[in-house]
C-alpha cells in the first residue's frame, strides 16, 4: 500500500464557475420541483436509434451505483422521472442557463445516456445546467453532488469544461465510486459547514492535464453557505494492488491532502500536488 501526504506550497489561481444545490442541481439554486412546461411545437421526441458507438477513453465501472461517466453516448440508464421531462440537447452555456439547442421529450423508463439522466434530474429541481451535445455527452456547463442524496456511485467521468461540486462528503458518509473516478475537467468537494474534512474513496482515480481536483471554493456562482474542505483524503482501493492514483493535473487543498493506494500512485511533470493558502481565491 502507497500513502502520500502533501501539506504544503501553493498553486496560482484557477477560474472556474460551478453551482450548488441538492442533488444533481443546476445553476439556479432553486429548491424542490419546479413546474415543467409543455412541449412546445420545437420539442421532439428523444430517440437513440441513430446513435454510433460510444467513444472515448479506457474507462471501468460497476454495476452497482450510479453510472456518472458524463461523455458517455450509450443509452444505458433508466430514466426515473414518472412523467415526460423536456430536456435540452445542443446549444451553449450563459449565466449557468442551457441557451439554444434541441428540446427533447424523456419518457418515464426511458433508456437514456448518463448525461441527460443529470439533465433530468437538475430539470426537475430547477432548470438545466449541463450542457450536452447532440447525443447526449455532458461538453460543458456545472452538476452538483450532495451526500444526502448521492453516494454510491459505479463510475464517474467528468469531461473536459464540465464543472461538478460535490457537497458533504466526509469521513462519515464519503463519495463511494466503485470503479472509476476520472476528472477531465473540475471537481470541487465542498462542505454544508466549515472545518470538515473531503473524503473520496475510488476503485482507481484519474486526473487528467489541465483538469483540476480541489477542495477550495471555486469563484463565481452562489456559495453562501458553503465552505472549502478543511483536508482532502483520496483513498484508492488501499487494500488491493490493482488501486492507481494518476495526476497529470492538479490537486488542490487548503489543508493537508493524503492519497493512499492499494497499487501505484504515479504524479506526472505536468501533475500538481499542493496545499492552497486560504485567502487563495481558485
């Protein structure tokens, strides 16, 4: 077994916007059920059948959790809402608000991509943050994780420009990916009060170049309420060889981090491991 604890130096600062709500939230803030409106003469059914095969880059889960893996394109997930829920394929991003695009209708039960099963979900909670392209792949845009609602994860891939907060997750309720956790583009553990601890535990974690992991709160958005991880602990299958740790990116805390690996923790040229000043805006 490998540990590393880093607690020291400091990094330059990091521009990324994010949002923060209950579960898989939008920008918005907004609690509870919003009123969805009814299909307009632009909205159209979601279908799948043209689809090609899934690509991207070497990737594990589990079959049991929730499959988080953002870029994904195969339709594998049941959608759980219990009547139609328009959602937004295509268009851009502006003040955490879907712009443009495709509206498509989700059916109860529904087969539909990892993606559009945030969509709906931040949906039925406020309106859409993550930005998908045409077949259903998060490009872009912000997904919030709360411990109260999530935990047990199969595999979570975050893209490239997509933003996640993860929100709670501590030593007493960590974030449980049984496969892999693979950050392209940022993630965020944050905290509902201060002085706590993130917790992280994954059957292998990535970061990739240019991708950020960071327990410091991120600039833009509305965070009041919320608080920077005191530490940051990664815990990567400790107990079996085949756990790896792979920075080609950066990992960030205000406080001490610890990386412990049942196999190899590997930090590369580009990768960055470091302790953040608390005044530090990232």
């Amino acid at each position: 077994m490998r540990k590393l604890v880093r607690s020291n130096a400091r990094l330059a600062s990091l521009g990324v916007l994010l949002a923060l709500s209950p579960l898989f939230s939008s920008a918005s803030g907004a609690a509870g059920l919003a009123p969805m409106s009814a299909p307009t003469a632009s909205t159209v059914p979601l279908s799948h059948s043209t689809r090609g095969a899934v690509s991207g880059i070497s990737y594990s889960g589990s079959s049991a959790g929730t499959n988080l893996n953002l870029s994904s394109s195969k339709a594998n997930q049941s959608a759980s809402n219990s009547s139609p829920v328009v959602i937004t394929l295509g268009g851009s991003i502006g003040h955490g608000t879907i712009l443009g695009g495709t509206n498509v209708v989700v059916s109860p039960g529904q087969l539909i991509t990892p993606a559009e099963y945030a969509a709906v979900m931040q949906t039925l909670r406020g309106n859409q943050s993550l930005l998908l392209n045409t077949v259903g792949a998060a490009v872009g845009g912000s997904l919030t994780l709360n411990s109260k609602y999530v935990n047990d994860i199969s595999s979570l891939l975050v893209p490239k420009n997509v933003s996640l907060d993860a929100v709670g997750y501590t030593s007493a309720n960590p974030l449980n990916v049984k496969g892999t956790l693979a950050d392209f583009g940022s993630i965020f553990a944050l905290q509902n009060t201060a002085n706590a601890g993130a917790v992280f535990d994954a059957a292998n974690l990535a970061i990739g170049r240019g991708a950020v992991l960071s327990g410091s709160l991120p600039t833009g958005g509305d965070y009041k309420g919320s608080f920077a991880s005191s530490d940051l602990t990664l815990n990567v299958s400790p107990l079996s060889a085949s756990g790896n740790f792979v920075n080609n990116g950066s990992l960030l805390s205000n406080g001490n981090i610890t990386v412990t690996a049942g196999g190899s923790i590997q930090n590369s040229t580009s990768g960055i491991i470091s302790k953040v000043s608390a005044s530090t805006v990232i």
